[in-house]
C-alpha cells in the first residue's frame, strides 16, 4: 500500500538546524563515537567542574551500569535561569494562561523567575529539606509548579510530582514509596470550570502518611481551606519571608533529580529516577532539534507537569534553552473547541505541541471551530503520547496548520527523559503515522519473541540497543525491579514494552504496548493497578482489565470482574465500582466498561488467558486462537454471549 509522504518543506530544509545531510551525519557519528559526539553536545550545559569522562554503561548483568558524563558538577536551576539572566533576563520564560480566559494571564520573566524560584529555594531549606531529600509535588498547571520543580533542582531536592487527577490513595503511594515529609500543594485547582479540591486530597492521602510533617499551601482559588497548626504553611507569606538569593548547590552528574511514577506490567507504579547531566544535555538538546527552537520564540506544550512530557518539555527543555514557555491550566474544550487555537493566537504561539487524544476529541467538533481563529503565527506542530491514526495527522496537518507546518510525531516514555525516535522538521520526510526516525545515540532494534534480530522491513518488539543520556537510571528503592523489567526479556537490550514496524525506507511505526499496560488518552495505565483496585472492593472476587479501541481516548479500560458468590451483580453495583475506581486511582482509571462474568477463561493451571479477554474487549470474536487447554472453554461463550455494548 503506497503511504502518502511530505518532503521537508524547503524554507525548512534551508533555516532549519538540522538538515538531511546534517542528521545523516551527526546521526552516523553519534553512533560510531558516542563518546566524540556526546563531548561536544555536553558543551550546551553549563558546568561548574566540567566532565571527562562521558559514556559509561553496560545494559548486561555482569557489569550492568548507567553512568554519563560522571565526574563533571552543575546545577540544573542555574542552567535554567541564572546562565540567561545577563543576556535576557527581562525576556518572557512563562506565559502562563488560565482555566477560564476571562481571568487575566500571567508573564513571568527570567528574572522574575529566578527570583520567586531563590525565593521558594530558601524557604525549603528554611523548612528542613536537605540535599536528596524528596518534596512531593501536588499543584496544578500553574507556575508556582514550575518554581517548585526548579527551587528543588535549586537546592539539590529530588522532586516528585504527582499529577493532580490522582486520588488521595494513589497520592499517598507515591509519598510513602519515596519517603517523602514535605508536600507542596494549592487550596484548590481548577479545569475546565470544574474545581478540584487538591489540599482535602493530601489531607485525606497524609492520614496514611505519618512522616510528613510540612504541607506548604499556595492560595490558587482563594478558597479556604483548613490549615493543620504546625504542619501547614501559607506558601505566599512564607516565601515573602525569605532572601531573594539562593546559591545554587554544586550537583555530581549523577546526583537525582527527580522521580516520577509510572504505570507497568506488573506491581504498583515503579517510581522512575532521572539524574541530572545526562538528563540535561539530554532534554535540551532534543528540544533544541526537535522543535528546531531559536531564543524568542513562543513556544507551547500543552502537557500537563504531572507527566513526563511536562518535565522535558514545559519546564527543563525550552528553559534551558532560553524559551518562552506557554503553561495552560485548563482544558481544550473549555469554554468551547476553540481555546486551543485561541491561546495560539493570543500569544502568537509558533510550535504547539500536543497529543493525539486532544486533537481527536477537537476534530470531532468540526472545523469551524479552528477556522474562526487566526493560527498564522503557527510553524511546527508536534505530537506526542500514543500512536496518531492518519485521520487525526491529516485533519492536524490540514485543518490546524493549513498544510504550512510539518508535525513532529515524537516516540518516547517516562523511561527515555525525551524524544528517542522522531522526525526533525527540517531533515525528515513525514509519513502520516509514523515517529520516523531515531534521535541522536539512539539505536532502535527489532526483535523476535525468542530474541532473534530483525532486519530489515518486519514487526518486533521494539530495543534499544545501547545508553543515552537521558535514560533513567534506576527504579526508585528497588534497582533490582529497574534490571527485570527493562534488561531482563531481552539480554543486553533496553526493552521498551512497545511493538513496532520498520518500513522499507527505515522508518519506525509505533504499533502500541505488547504488555499488560494500556495507554489511555496518551497515559499510561497498568492493568494490574486497575485489578488490584477492583478486587479491595467487597463484592469482587476477580477481576481481569484489558484495552479496547476508543475513538477518542485511543484506548478505553475494559474490565471483567466475578463477584463474590452470595452478591447478586446489578446496575447498581456497576455503578458503584466505576466509583471506586475513580476514587482508588483518579478519574482517569474511569472503567469503561465493566461486564460481570461468572467465570474467567483460565488455563488448567490457573493461569488467566488474557489473549482471549483482549480479543472479547476488541468485539472481535473471530481469532480467539486455540481455547482447547482452557480448564473451561464455555466460560468464553457465556462472555462473547453476556459482551455489554458501551454507551
Ligand atoms: C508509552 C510511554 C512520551 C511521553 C509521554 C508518554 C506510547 C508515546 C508515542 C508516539 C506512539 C507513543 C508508547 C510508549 N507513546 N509516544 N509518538 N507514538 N506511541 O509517556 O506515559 O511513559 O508512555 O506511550 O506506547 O511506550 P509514558
């Protein structure tokens, strides 16, 4: 089948950094002599001692280890903001717009923000917090977030952001999974119109930890909230309070800088740990390639910071490399399908970069709903979180961007710290679909199922074959869970848990999970996670969650749940536990559907055939594959029989 491709557009072939023969080049060298090439890109970083040791790293057991330019010191804040000060300390670094545009929009300036982050720096240490100390973060989209992340990267902290959908439950996890005694949060936050009471959660989730003894609360809405005596603090009276300098600690390479939890297979969330060089070079320079980013222009990515993308890409990227940054607080759709486009002709926005699962709910409100905004300012689009389908790429490429801008469909994870395989908009003919091809040190493989290289055109489970820098370093508290579940499927391999197509022009289709992890709106849900939750509630005895096919969503939470003998499942009850769900993990574990079911088709020896349960979540009854070593094959007909249609 002939895919339709779109050459690199020659204004960009002649301006951009990075031009087809430059990639060529540069990508050759970078995997031929790592060590030459990393030397020179680590020179985007200022050093307080510089390094001289660049690559050390093993993925296989004997010698497994992760170490990037070891020897040299410096400190992410001051990279951040001090480095820029003399030069454009007076330039807008966040514009950061409301939920609701009739409030007014804030325009923080380098030096504004260099300020509140020395500020709010002071005041952690003022509050106790040592050097590798972790400051759990609960805020919404607003840019006291990023003075937090910054103030703690300031300090040499390691912050931990939980994103502010997560229910108290999942909030308490992650605070004491890292041990974490101080808390950053607002009274409230605020999307869509809709309030989220976020100082109640951590009220709620600190029941269950006893080691916090600091709440520090930022007065967002105004509403108020109880304050626990000694315990919580008023975050604009305590700052003003504090000098307005903060030396920033001199910080080993491979100092952490944060952890930030993500769904697996298996197990409750792994707290992800990044470091700091190599996560720095690492964010700034594919930020710097990717969206071919020049100081001046306005640049937006409208992922949230409780996310991965919003570290690389809100905060450590573009501010590094100088950038306006735009940080939104609210939603697409509110008050209505425009306020993308809005917000891009308010600020003039340049490169927008979003995921498909957004752009999918907006085309479904029609053009005009584009149409009627300017968007000129408009030159690259970006994509980022979950497979785009061509429909949704066209209607971005045609519709938002007039055919002018070419998209960046950019493959990476929690895991990887920033873009691993994507277009560069001045180097890459695009292919509707497809991440294209692999950043700068990174070495994409295919693999079989028993381990076997691919070559060439085929499917495989998709590796990489050695370091970068921005890779994680290891899971927090449990670096042995770190070597199983990335090294250990394939020996010597980062495994990404993705599978993927290379074509016949070397180009990388991202075909979606191979494990038990589902990606819903572009986050990344374990469906073991959603099973433990199901199974803490009283009438359920089992519980088996897998993916289905969701237009907007890409894929929505199918669950199978067997109740307990004596209860008599109803309406009612399925109610009552997509409820639970919501309040065991957070509204984005909403089920979509839940089908009662007597049985679950299992193996002799007990094993759940999850094969078969995906197949029933497709409504695809026609591959159910080899049924004949279940313990009971007619508890597979009862389930195709008993399939609820969703709403
Ligand atoms: C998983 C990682 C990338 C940061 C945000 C999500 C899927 C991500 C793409 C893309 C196809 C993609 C993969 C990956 N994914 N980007 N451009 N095309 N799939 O990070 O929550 O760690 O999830 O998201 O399945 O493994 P994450």
């Amino acid at each position: 089948m002939a895919e339709a491709i779109y050459p690199v557009p020659a204004e960009w072939a002649q301006n951009a950094l990075i031009d087809e023969a430059r990639y060529q080049q540069m990508y050759e060298r970078s995997i031929a002599d790592p060590d030459g090439f990393w030397r020179e890109e680590g020179q985007r970083i200022d050093w307080i001692k510089p390094f001289s040791v660049v690559k050390q790293t093993s993925f296989h057991e004997a010698d497994f280890g992760i170490s990037w330019f070891t020897d040299g010191t410096l400190n992410l804040s001051a990279n951040c903001l001090d480095r820029h000060l003399a030069e454009r300390g007076d330039a807008i670094a966040i514009l950061w717009e409301p939920d609701d545009p009739k409030n007014p929009e804030r325009r923080i300036t380098y030096r504004e923000l260099h300020e509140a982050v020395c500020r709010f720096a002071n005041l952690l240490k003022a509050r106790g917090v040592k050097r590798g100390e972790r400051v759990t973060i609960y805020l919404p989209m607003v840019p006291e977030a990023a003075v937090a992340m910054l103030a703690c990267a300031r300090i040499g902290a390691i912050h931990s952001i939980v994103f502010a959908g997560f229910s108290p439950d999942a909030l308490a996890g992650r605070i004491q999974d890292c041990d974490s005694r101080i808390v950053l949060t607002s009274d409230e936050g605020l999307r869509g119109g809709k309030k989220v009471p976020l100082k109640a959660n951590v009220d709620e989730a600190l029941k269950a930890c006893p080691g916090v003894d600091s709440v520090i609360v930022l007065s967002h809405t105004g509403a108020g909230v109880p304050m626990a005596e000694g315990r919580d603090i008023d975050w604009a009276s305590a700052v003003a309070a504090q000098p307005a300098d903060c030396p920033p600690e001199e910080m080993r390479a491979e100092d952490p800088l944060f952890i930030l939890y993500t769904s697996g297979s298996t197990g409750k969330p792994k707290g992800v740990l990044h470091t700091t060089g190599g996560y720095a070079v690492w964010a700034s320079m594919t930020h710097e390639y990717v969206f071919d980013y020049r100081p001046g222009q306005i640049y937006w990515c409208a992922a949230d910071i409780g996310w991965v993308t919003g570290h690389s890409y809100v905060v450590y990227g573009p501010l590094m490399n100088g950038a306006t940054t735009v940080m939104f607080e609210g939603v697409p759709n509110f008050p209505d399908a425009s306020r993308f486009w809005q917000v891009v002709d308010k600020f003039q926005v340049e490169i927008f970069y979003g995921a498909p699962t957004a752009l999918r709910a907006l085309m479904r409100e029609g053009d005009d709903f584009v149409k009627k905004t300017s968007r000129k300012s408009l030159r690259l689009l970006g994509s980022v979180g979950e497979p785009i389908n061509p429909e949704a790429w066209s209607w971005y490429h045609e519709v938002v961007g007039e055919g002018r801008c070419p998209i960046v469909d950019t493959w990476w994870q929690t895991e990887t710290g920033g873009a691993m395989i994507t277009p560069l908009p001045g180097a890459t003919a695009l292919k509707p679909g497809s991440a294209s091809k692999p950043m700068f040190g990174v070495k994409p493989m295919l693999l079989d199922n028993e381990g076997g290289v691919l070559e060439g055109a085929t499917d495989g489970c998709l590796v990489i074959a050695d370091s970068w820098p921005g890779q994680m370093r290891t899971v927090w508290g449990d670096h042995e869970r770190f070597f199983q579940t990335y090294f250990s499927t394939f020996a010597g391999y980062y495994f990404t848990g993705d599978g993927c197509r290379r074509d016949e022009d070397g180009y990388y289709w991202i075909t979606g999970r191979i494990d038990d992890v589902i990606n819903v709106s572009g986050h990344r849900m374990g469906t073991a996670e959603i099973e433990s939750a199901l199974v803490a509630h009283h009438a359920v005895a089992e519980a088996a969650v897998v993916g289905m096919p969701h237009e907007i969503k890409g894929q929505g939470i199918y669950a199978f749940v067997t109740c307990n003998a004596e209860i008599e499942p109803d309406e009612a009850l399925r109610k009552e536990l997509v409820q639970w769900v919501r309040h065991e993990i957070g509204p984005i574990a909403t089920p979509d559907v839940i089908q009662f079911a007597p049985g679950l088709p299992k193996t002799r020896s007990g094993k759940i055939m999850r094969r078969i349960l995906r197949k029933i979540g497709e409504n695809d009854f026609s591959n159910l594959g080899d049924t004949s070593t279940l313990a009971d094959p007619s508890v597979v007909d009862n389930l195709i029989a008993n399939r609820p249609q969703p709403a």
